[in-house]
C-alpha cells in the first residue's frame, strides 16, 4: 500500500501536541506529516513531522495568518489526509482546504464540542468532516445529538504516571494551584474570587498560578486584593509543574469551556485533589466527592465553600490526593501509545472511506 502523506493544521502548543503526533508517526502507513503552524512546534523531536516554514512578516500575526493560509491552500493538493486540530480557525482552514482539493479531513476537536457547535463557521467545519476525535465520551454525545453521523474517536494524550511522592512528607507551601495559559474560556474572573473568599476566611491562605500571558492578570489580582496571597510562578517545564504538585494541598481550575484539560490529570496522577468546574469531561474524569469535587461553573462562593471545607482536614485532602492518583493509575492504559496509536487507525481509515480512499491501514505500528 501506498503510504499516506498528511497536512497537520494546528496552533502553537508543544506539549499537547506532541502528546498526539508521537502516536501518529509511530503508524507504519505513515511516511510523512507536514505541520502548518505559526511557529515551528516540534522541531526534530518526532520522526517523520516537518515544519512547513513561515516568514516572520515583521512579526505581524495576521499576516503570519495569511502566508500560512495562502500555503495551505497551494500544497493540501500534494497530501492523502488533511488534519485540523479545531480550535477554531485551524479547524475552518483544514475544511476549507479539503473542499479545495477533494481531501478527505480529520477534525481533532481538543476544546468542548459544545464550544465549536455555537459558532457557525466553526461548526460547519466540523459537522462536514469525514471523520472526528475528541476528548471524550461527553463530547463525543454532544457531537451526535447535534446530527454528525461519521465517525467519531476518543483521542487521548500521551501521559505517563510520575514517580510516586509520599505527599504528606512535604512541606505544603500553597494551599491551591492552578495551571492554566491565559485565555477568556478558563474564568479568571471567577477563579481570582475564589481565592479572594478564601484569602479572607483563612488567614495566611497561599495560592499560586501557573502558565502564560500572567501579564494580563496583574490589574485584577490588585482588584481582589490578591498581591499578598496569589504567587504568579509564570511558565513552568513539565518536571517543575510535577515539583510543584507536591508542595501544594490541593489544585483548582475554574474553567467554563475545557476538553479533558492535561492540567487536572497531571495534578491527579501526582496525588493532588483537584477541584474542577463541570465543563467538558472534567465529570467523566473526576469523581465528586472522592477524587476531589465538580463544581458549578461560575459559582466563586460554592467552589470556595467545598474547597475551604476540604482545607478544614488534611485527611481529606490526603485521602481525595490518594484516590486521585488511583484514578489516573485505572485509566492510564487509555493514555499509552498503543492505545492512542490505535485510535489513529480507526479514525484514519473512516476518513479515508468517507473519501473514497480504498487504502486501510493497519493497527500495529512502531514506538518511536
């Protein structure tokens, strides 16, 4: 069989992203992925990905836009299979091209379904693709009830469980963290009046918050009153964020849009409970009550209330971390190669039959 060349659309997110490109290169059927992305995400760390190159275009993001798009649509002829991972645009400029050049398309929704159903273009793009992966079950429902009838897959990330931690032999220096990048759908609003109920029903309360574009959160932590009780660590590396964990009680995300937000399995496999808004497959992943708690979107006094409840008995807190982690440890065959190498396949082969493609590629592939 000829082997498949493949257009992969996508945004500036490294981690996430090589979470999936790894399993998709490891198929044998694959000979290439050529990345359209702003900035070069992988480098040479995956075999067989490259980086479609873009001029800095005096550093102007719309331009950048535009060069990327104007190539998209001059080299989708050239590949067997478009893929788009569907924030948005990259979703819009995968279809767009696939309709094109009569390419079958893959739509990678890692964001709520929901999310992308609310916006017309957006949802056209993926209500016409030949074939989708998402984040879960939940989503995966909602994409149905909607009317899509291709085929939809579960696509998890690559994770591995870390070293184990005795959590309650190190010394706690935040009551709560957070990691998240600055963006509208994470609720910061919502999450700063959290801390803020918090930081004065206990005194000494400690937070902390991790990730990108902290710039832009400076104003409202001086509004809640924050300055003395909210640390922004800025951009961490994975194994800081694991070293984090562990001096921390406890992990909040506050979120009113997610997918199955990598944050929240990293703090659970490290044994942290977490305390998580009811969006996306946050109620599939986490256990009310057991692992941590799901709370209502938007509530800043119900998730203070359950998560100064919790703060009340380190037992609690050690015996949700526990559970937590037991959780991630039940689920992690769902996040190894193999299975996600599999999930490839099956979505693969439904977009090419949707496209007329007779090729059907194997299961079996190599790790890399």
């Amino acid at each position: 069989m000829k082997k498949l060349k493949v257009a992969f659309i996508c945004g500036p997110c490294p981690l996430k992203l090589r979470q999936k490109l790894t399993p998709l290169a490891s198929l044998e059927e694959i000979s290439e992925i050529d990345i359209f992305s702003r900035h070069d995400i992988v480098g040479s760390s995956i075999p067989k990905t490259r980086w479609i190159s873009m001029p800095q275009l005096f550093g102007s993001a719309h331009l950048q836009e535009l060069w990327r798009l104007g190539l998209i649509f001059c080299k989708a002829g050239n590949y067997d299979l478009i893929i788009g991972c569907h924030q948005l645009w990259h979703g819009v400029w995968a279809w767009a091209a696939g309709k094109l050049w009569g390419k079958p398309v893959i739509q990678v929704v890692m964001t709520s379904t929901e999310f992308i159903l609310g916006k017309s273009i957006p949802k056209a793009a993926l209500m016409n693709a030949s074939a989708c992966a998402v984040r879960g079950e939940i989503s995966a429902g909602i994409l149905r009830r909607a009317g899509y009838t291709a085929e939809i897959r579960t696509l998890h990330n690559l994770m591995k469980l870390p070293v184990e931690k005795d959590q309650r032999a190190i010394e706690k220096t935040y009551d709560l963290i957070s990691v998240a990048h600055y963006m509208d759908e994470k609720d910061f609003p919502t999450m700063f009046e959290v801390l803020r109920i918090l930081s004065q029903a206990r005194p000494g309360f400690k937070a902390a918050l991790v990730g990108r574009g902290q710039e832009h959160l400076i104003g409202l932590r001086r509004e809640k009153g924050l300055e003395a009780n909210l640390e922004f660590l800025g951009e961490l590396k994975e194994e800081e964020v694991f070293e984090l964990h562990g001096r921390a009680k406890a992990f909040l995300l506050t979120s009113k849009v997610e997918g199955l937000p990598m944050a929240v399995m990293e703090a659970m496999a490290s044994g942290l409970p977490v305390f998580v808004t009811a969006a996306g497959e946050l109620p599939w992943l986490v256990r009310d009550g057991v692992d941590g708690r799901i709370l209502p979107i938007g509530d800043a006094y119900g998730i203070a209330k359950a998560v100064s409840s919790a703060l009340e008995t380190e037992q609690t807190l050690y015996s949700m971390g526990e559970n937590a982690r037991n959780r991630f440890t039940e689920l992690s065959t769902e996040f190894t190669e193999q299975s996600i190498s599999k999930a490839w396949t099956h979505i693969i082969n439904a977009a090419l039959k949707k496209g007329n493609d007779e090729r059907n590629i194997e299961t079996c592939h190599k790790p890399q």
